[in-house]
C-alpha cells in the first residue's frame, strides 16, 4: 500500500515537473530528429547494384537473430559471473578459477585531464563512437527506392 501511494507521489511529482517545464522552456521536453541524423556511410549500394528486398529482409532477419543471441549470452555470462567472481582462485572439480592480469588498456581519462589542465591546453579532445545500425520493422513495405509523391499542384493544371 505505501509502495503504491509512494509511485503515484513520484508520479504526481513528474507530471508537475513536466508542466513547469513545458511551460518554462517547452523545447527541452521535445527531443530534434536533427541531432540523431547521420549520414549514409560512402560505400552504400547504388540503384543498380541494390539486393533483392527477399535478400536485404533475410539479412535482416538473420541480423536481429544474431543480436537476440548475442544478448542471451551476455545475460548469461552475467548470471554465471555472479557466482565465479565471488570465488578464491582455485580448483572446483574439472576447473581452475584464477584471476589474471589483462593485456588490454586504455587511456586514463583522469590523468590526460590533470595534464591538460595543468599544461593549459584546454579540454581533451574527444571524439564521437562510429554510428550504431538500427533495424526496426515497418508497418508498411515500402520498394526502394520509393517513388517520390506525385505534386497535387502540378496534376490541377
């Protein structure tokens, strides 16, 4: 009963938040379709040499299985390192658990920082991950590439 009262509270509060802000400064609640647009790779497929749509939907297909099995064992190392990683090293029946060190690094962000800062050359630089390939189903099957509409002014004349 409380958890109940407490979730309708929070939400009561977001909903107020959101008024204010829809008032205050109302763009902040809409997200720009600009900032997420990213354009085609160089080497994309010209009209001439696109795949058939049955090749493109069983790359697809095969594509979304593949994420489905990636995320299935991900969950699954997850689950099991729950466990391991709570383990002395050492022999539990046919394995060995050790720890060991890695062979990869990476840049310690905390360290480049304090050496900017302290030479005065500004901010890092950074740079942005390469775009992520999302796939979703259309509600409507569209053929590539689609004809563009016919101009309602044009056909009045």
């Amino acid at each position: 009963m409380i958890r109940t009262l407490r979730s309708h509270a929070r939400c009561a509060v977001r909903t107020v938040a959101d008024a204010v802000r829809s008032t205050v400064a109302p763009a902040s609640l809409v997200r720009s379709c600009a900032d997420e647009f990213v354009p085609d790779p160089a080497d994309v497929f010209t009209p001439e040499e696109m795949p058939s749509a049955e090749a493109i939907e069983e790359a697809v297909t095969d594509y979304a299985a593949a994420c489905d099995r990636a995320r299935s064992g991900d969950r699954g190392k997850r689950k099991a390192r729950k466990l391991l990683d709570r383990l002395p090293a050492g022999r539990y029946g046919r394995f060995t658990v050790e720890r060991v060190p890695s062979s990869r690094q990476t840049p310690d962000l905390e360290l480049i920082r304090a050496t900017y800062k302290r030479l005065g050359l500004g901010d890092v630089p950074m740079r942005t991950c390469a775009p992520s390939l999302r796939v979703t189903a259309a509600a409507e099957v569209v053929a590539f590439p689609a004809a563009p509409a016919p101009d309602t002014a044009l056909l009045a004349a």
